[in-house]
C-alpha cells in the first residue's frame, strides 16, 4: 500500500499539556478519524482500559516485539517504561479506511513523521508556561513528588522540540484549543 493513500495525525507535547483531552475530543468530532493504540510496560491507572488507552504488555513481550520488528516506533520514555506503536495497529486503522490519530510522546512522534513524511500532519500541544503544566500534573493526583518531578524535568527538554512539527497550539483555554484542532485537522483529514 502507498503510504500517500493513507493519513497519520500525531500529537504531541509533554505529559499534563492537553494533548490526551484534544484527542478524545478530535475523534468524537472529526469523521474518519481511528486512534493508534500505543504498546506500553508502564502500570494501568484506575480510569484506563486495555486495548482503548493502551496494550498494556510485559517487558517481555515488548522486547518480543523489538526483536522481530513490529514497531514503528518505540522508546524507553522512562528509566525502565517503555511505548511503542505497533506496525499493526496503523495497518489496522489504514484497513478500516481511517487516518490514524496519534497521542504520543515528543521523540515517538517525530520517529512516526520522519517514517511516513508524505502522509502526516505533526502537531505539538504545549501549556502557556511550565509553571502552568506544573499545577495540571499536580491536580492529576496521579504522581508521587519524584514521577512529578521527572515529568515537569522531561516537559522542560520536550518544549525544545516545538519548532520540528508542523503545528504548535498553546492550549491556553481548552475550547479554544480543541476548535483550533478540529479545524487544522479536519483540512488535513479532508485534502
């Protein structure tokens, strides 16, 4: 299949910037959208559901999958967690005559781009500050003080990469943010 018959949207930004809620609300809005469930070693939290939020997978397993190649994409995030995106699960979506909706990290998302570079539009979902992104992860409750910490450190390091995607959107105020996606994203999925 060519890979410019197909569409791949991919958002990203750091943990805590939006990127999750614009998503969900991009697939409730945008016909022809289908979202690329991510592989992950990480622990489920209470409100995720395998096989919709993630694969929740073993290390196991996921080095399974590395060694015979059926990532797209994959990356140790954490010391010790790793993501990844399944060749699979794109052929899936593309077979069901989706365009594949991303909701990735920094470093997987540019992988994706730089993979399909004719067929993806790459957009980066920043806060209006650090401090912004800070008191978000914080009203999450899902950190310990430590994990809080290495997520506002990698937020910092991620923010640097903004100029490499296509489209950067402050999500400053969420519906306002959301309508701004709907409308880049609908251009793209519709050309």
């Amino acid at each position: 299949m060519n890979q410019g018959e197909n569409k791949l949207v991919i958002f990203c930004g750091p943990s805590g910037s939006g990127k999750t809620t614009i998503t969900r609300y991009l697939l409730s809005e945008v016909p022809g959208l289908g979202f690329s469930v991510s592989a992950t070693t990480r622990e489920r939290r209470l409100n995720e559901v395998e096989g919709e939020d993630y694969y929740f997978i073993s290390h196991e397993e996921f080095q399974k999958h590395i060694s015979a190649g059926d990532f797209v994409e994959w990356e140790e995030v954490y010391a010790g967690t790793f993501y990844g995106t399944l060749r699979s699960e794109i052929e899936r979506l593309w077979a069901d005559g989706k365009a594949v909706l991303f909701d990735i990290d920094v470093e997987g998302g540019l992988n994706i781009k730089n993979h399909y570079p004719a067929c993806s539009l790459s957009v980066f979902v920043r806060p209006p500050s650090i401090e912004h992104l800070k008191q978000r992860l914080e009203a999450r409750s899902t950190d310990t003080p430590e994990s809080l910490k290495k997520r506002i450190d990698k937020a910092a390091s991620e923010l640097e990469y903004e100029n490499k995607f296509d489209v950067v959107l402050i999500n400053n105020e969420r519906g306002q943010c959301q309508e701004e996606a709907r409308k880049i994203v609908t251009s793209f999925v519709t050309s």
